[in-house]
C-alpha cells in the first residue's frame, strides 16, 4: 500500500466523520451508567485535546495512560492523537513499579491514571520522573477510589482541574498524515519485559479494512462487546477501532478482570451483536451456572490471544448455539491477520489468510516451507508496526523487510493454518517433536478438565518429557490415572505427558496468554 503525504488523522476519522455524516445522536459508548453519544464524544475528545496541549503536549509527545475501560480512555487516547502526540496505554492493574519502568522508557511528561488505580501513581511517578503533570480520572466503577495522591515533584490533578481550561484551549487536530507517529503498545507475549511497538496513524484504517471488514462485516447497528481489554491491541481494535468506523456502538466495562456472570449481566442489559473473547474466558463461560440464551443477541462470537480449542468451540456453539471465529494476531499487526470467517470455519485451526495480509512459513534456515511441514509463520501487511521503541536489535530480528517473524509454529493443510506452539515452546522429545498445543487440546477434551498448559522437564536421566499443569472443572475431581489412559487412548506414546499437576490457576498475561516460562522455572 502506497502512503502519501495526504492528510489523514485517525482521530478525526473515528469521530468527526460519523458527525459529519448525521449519527452525531447515535451512541458510540455504553456501559458503567452511561450513554454517550458521537457528538457528546467528540466534544469530550476535543475537550482533552485543548487540556493536552495546555500543559505544553505537542506532536509526538507521549502520553502515558493507566486506565480502565472507560470513554476517558478514549477521550484520552483519541485527544492525544488528535494534537499529533503518542498515546501510551498500559495494563492498569500492573504493579506501580513496573508502570513505571513502562513510563520511564517511554519519556511520557503525562501520566493519566483511573481514580480506582490511584494508589499506584505515587510509585509510576517515583520510577519516572519526566512525569511532570499527573491525571487522576474520576471514579468510573462503584468502588470507592482513594483521593490523588501525593506524587513527588508532579503536579497532581482532578481529571475536572484537568480539562477546566479547555473551554477556551485548542481542540483541533494537528495536520498529520497516514504515516505519522500515532500510538504505541506494549507487547511482551508470554515472556516477560515489555517492549513498546510504534504504530502510525493509519495502521488503524488498516485492520478495519481488511479484517473489520472481511471477518466482521461490520455495520452502524452493531453493538461490540470486548472481555479483551482497550489497552490491548485485540481490545482496542473490538471497542474501538470496529464500532466507530462503522458508526456502531461500543460496549464497556471498567471492571477487571470481568466475571461470567458480571458477562452475562452485560450480554442481558446491552444486547451485544458481536462478542469478542478469549479461549480461557470461553471455557469459564461454559463451566458457569449461565442461562442458555446468555448470548442469544450475538451474532457472532470472536476469539483471539491463545489458539481456541476444538473442545471448547464445540462446547461453546453446543451451550449456547452461537459460533466462535477463531483467530491470531499481534500486538505488532495491531489485529488479527488470520482468521475463520463464516465461510470459512475449521474448528481447532486459526483460520485463512485475511484478506490484505500475505503468510508463509520458514524452517530455522529462513527458506519457505512446503505445505504440510511445520514453520515459523511469517507475515505481510500494512498494519505492522514500524519497530520497537529504542530495541533495535529486536525490531531487527522481527521485522526483516515487510514481513514479521511472528515466533508462533504453524502448519498449513488445505490453506487453513493450524498452531503448533510458540517456536521456544515446542518440545523435542526421543527425537521427535511435540507440539504443547496439540496435547493441550487433547487434554481438554477429558470431561474433567477446563484447562490444561504443558511445558518440558528434564528427568532423572537428563532427557526432556512433556508434563501438564490442569485445571479441573469446578465440581469435578481430576484423575491423573484417567488422564494417562485417556493420554494413551489419543496420543503417541512420547507425546504422553510422563506427570500432571493439579492447579487451581495458571500464570497468564493480562490477555490469556499462558506464561509457559513460569511453570518451566
């Protein structure tokens, strides 16, 4: 895709265009009480736009936020890329202290921090101190928030304070283009430090043209509903991204993490058409004391983050008679650049090629595997990232020319792409290769179990043997000597895992992503 110097500013698209276009009374965000509309949203944007800037923001100044779903998440995000500055959003219920290496490495000047997190700003500040002005929203849930605290040498200020010269600040947005810096997001996978991806304004355009589009089928009358959540690249894209550039309807909630039944509620007052979600949460909703038509409003369910388990898309769609798309994407593409579609379903398998995005698989050597053979899967599209922030020998490694190494194994069957496991996951055992994921999706479908992850361990003898860490479904006990006859029933004798070890929890990213690092220390 050819960029040009022509003006395009993704704030402006998201929002002004649908004013423009008469849906200024048409609600763009529900959810936590309230109802806004694309109008009241856009002044609210504009609004923050013209306080960014009256504390000295301008192009490319980075703004760091700690924030829960909320439209001040929004008004945020948006009002910084509306002046030209970067957005930063980080998971909010991280440590302070880690918040703050995040802001640090970032040179952020402005922190903004939901109310309910507030007690953090002290220790984000104390790790940063280029923090010069920090935000405290108001309340957004029914948990009391702590008043702002005192924070060093930063001005602290009421998000009221913070806009209060606004009515007669600078709302208008800054002349950038398709390529001119527009956010960053922190992307640390399953292992670890975060590392800060670069995206440009028009990378946003790009996932709601080719997978909103293509996968979705977006229209003004859909409703999206996220588990996943904004500072997330999936999340971001569900309730954001999709809604407004179609002119639909977001649908939030600040608490995290959600619980099924706080789901359910939501499915029952909002009536969602799209439901985005991630594999672990969709097996806690079939295991849940829900009604059956819990989703009888969506038209479809979408799934990313961990690949979906044959298992569970057969349990979701059996439960509650609604179908799961399943998908991978990256926090590097911004979205998902392979994916089921309605026309095109493999349950257990992450899907096709989305149209506007290019896939191949490579051997250790870098050469192009043929089908049928196992590689690490590459991919090619307009919505990548252009690095790392400051990480040059990583931006290097992943992104060689236009395709990104992805680091995930993969095998291809008929065009349909199936996930083995992350490239350090896989697992060489007697000589022979073994997919965690595979014996993961065999495992789940023992009665017994909701989850399962499984790593390596050297034995006695020093050779490495599958073992699997399982969660059991509540109310039921799990048995290991049933899981070695059921393992012997349906894998290969070096695939067995040689023990298993019954957990209440699994270590996860705030996305869902298994650390399979930590259960191998």
């Amino acid at each position: 895709m050819a960029m040009s110097f022509e003006k395009f500013n993704a704030s402006q698209w998201l929002l002004d265009r649908n004013v423009e276009n008469g849906r200024g009374d048409h609600p763009a965000m529900v959810g936590a009480g309230v109802t806004v509309t694309y109008s009241k949203l856009l002044a609210k944007v504009e609004a923050t736009s013209a306080a960014l800037r009256q504390r000295g923001l301008g192009p490319q100044d980075r703004v760091a936020m700690a924030m829960l779903d909320s439209v001040e998440f929004v008004a945020v995000f948006l009002g910084a890329m509306r002046i030209g500055a970067v957005p930063l959003p980080m998971n909010p219920l991280l440590p302070g202290r880690d918040l703050g290496v995040i802001t640090a490495d970032s040179r952020a000047r402005i922190l903004v921090i939901s109310a309910e997190r507030s007690n953090e700003a002290a220790a984000i500040a104390d790790a940063a101190p280029e923090v010069a002005t920090v935000v405290v929203t108001d309340p957004t849930t029914s948990i009391d928030a702590p008043p702002p605290p005192v924070v060093g040498t930063s001005l602290v200020m009421s998000w009221s304070d913070f806009l209060i010269d606004s009515a007669t600040g600078d709302g208008s947005p800054y002349d950038t283009w398709a390529e001119s810096p527009g956010f960053w997001l922190c992307t640390s996978g399953s292992t670890g430090r975060p590392k800060l991806a670069m995206h440009r304004h028009i990378d946003l355009k790009v996932t709601n043209d080719t997978y909103g589009r293509n996968v979705l089928n977006m229209t003004a009358d859909d409703r999206c509903f996220s588990v996943g959540p904004m500072f997330h690249a999936y999340g971001f894209g569900n309730s954001v991204t999709f809604p407004f550039a179609a002119g639909g309807t977001c649908v939030f909630e600040p608490s995290r993490p959600p619980t099924p039944q706080l789901v359910a509620d939501i499915m029952t007052e909002h009536q969602p058409t799209l439901f985005f979600c991630i594999p672990t949460f969709y097996a806690a909703l079939c295991a849940a004391d829900l009604p059956d038509a819990t989703f009888q409003s969506a038209r479809l369910a979408l799934s990313a983050a961990e690949p979906l388990p044959a298992e569970t898309f057969n349990r979701f769609r059996e439960r509650f008679g609604v179908t799961i798309l399943d998908g991978i994407g990256s926090t590097e593409m911004l979205h998902i650049y392979l994916s089921n579609s309605e026309t095109s379903l493999r349950p257990g398998a992450s899907g096709v090629p989305v149209p506007g995005y290019e896939i191949k698989l490579i051997d250790e050597t870098g050469a192009e595997q043929k089908p049928g053979e196992p590689g690490q899967l590459c991919v090619r599209g307009d919505s990548a990232a252009t690095g790392y922030w400051c990480r040059a020998d990583i931006s290097r490694s992943t992104f060689q020319g236009h395709w990104m190494h992805t680091g995930d194994l993969y095998q291809e069957e008929d065009g349909y792409y199936t996930y083995m496991g992350r490239v350090d996951d896989m697992l060489r055992v007697g000589g022979e290769w073994v997919s965690p994921a595979e014996v993961e999706g065999v495992l789940i479908q023992h009665t017994t179990v909701l989850e399962a992850a499984v790593v390596g361990e050297r034995d006695d003898a020093d050779i490495l043997r599958p073992i699997a860490y399982v969660i059991g479904i509540d109310g039921q006990s799990v048995s290991t000597d049933e899981l070695t006859e059921f393992c012997r029933s349906n894998l290969a004798g070096y695939k067995r895992p040689t023990r298993y070890v019954i957990v209440e929890d699994l270590p996860k990213t705030a996305t869902g992503k298994i650390q399979r690092f930590k259960l191998r220390q």
